[in-house]
C-alpha cells in the first residue's frame, strides 16, 4: 500500500500518511524504525504494510517492505 507523507516529527519518528483516497493512517516510532529510514518530508510518497490495521512499516516507495517473518 502506498500513501504521502502529510506530517513527520522527527524527534519523535512519527506521523501521519494520507492515503490515495484522503484516509489518514498514524505511525509510530516502531513503524518508522522498521523501515530502515532516517527521515521523511512533507508530500513524499511512502510504501505502508500494515499489521491488524495499525502502520507496521514504513519506507520510501522506491524501497521494498521487508520481508514478514512467519
């Protein structure tokens, strides 16, 4: 799933993602840590996996997810 960063706080390592239909989805430090990123800016678009309905990964769109372990 792909979506745009609408907001990112890096002290924190969190934020909020917009969807391609307006939804806004939050990630936590968790999520972003997962993702292997170091910082991310308004507007850039992101690739999400989810877990139960919460943002468990989050990276750039020209990244893959990493691979879920079993």
């Amino acid at each position: 799933m792909q979506g745009t960063v609408k907001d990112f706080d890096a002290a924190a390592r969190t934020g909020s993602v917009l969807l391609d239909d307006g939804t806004e989805l939050p990630f936590d430090a968790e999520a972003f840590a997962a993702g292997g990123l170091r910082l991310l800016r308004f507007g850039q678009r992101v690739n999400l996996a989810l877990d139960g309905g919460r943002v468990s990964v989050v990276t750039l769109s020209t990244f893959p997810l990493p691979a879920r372990e079993a």
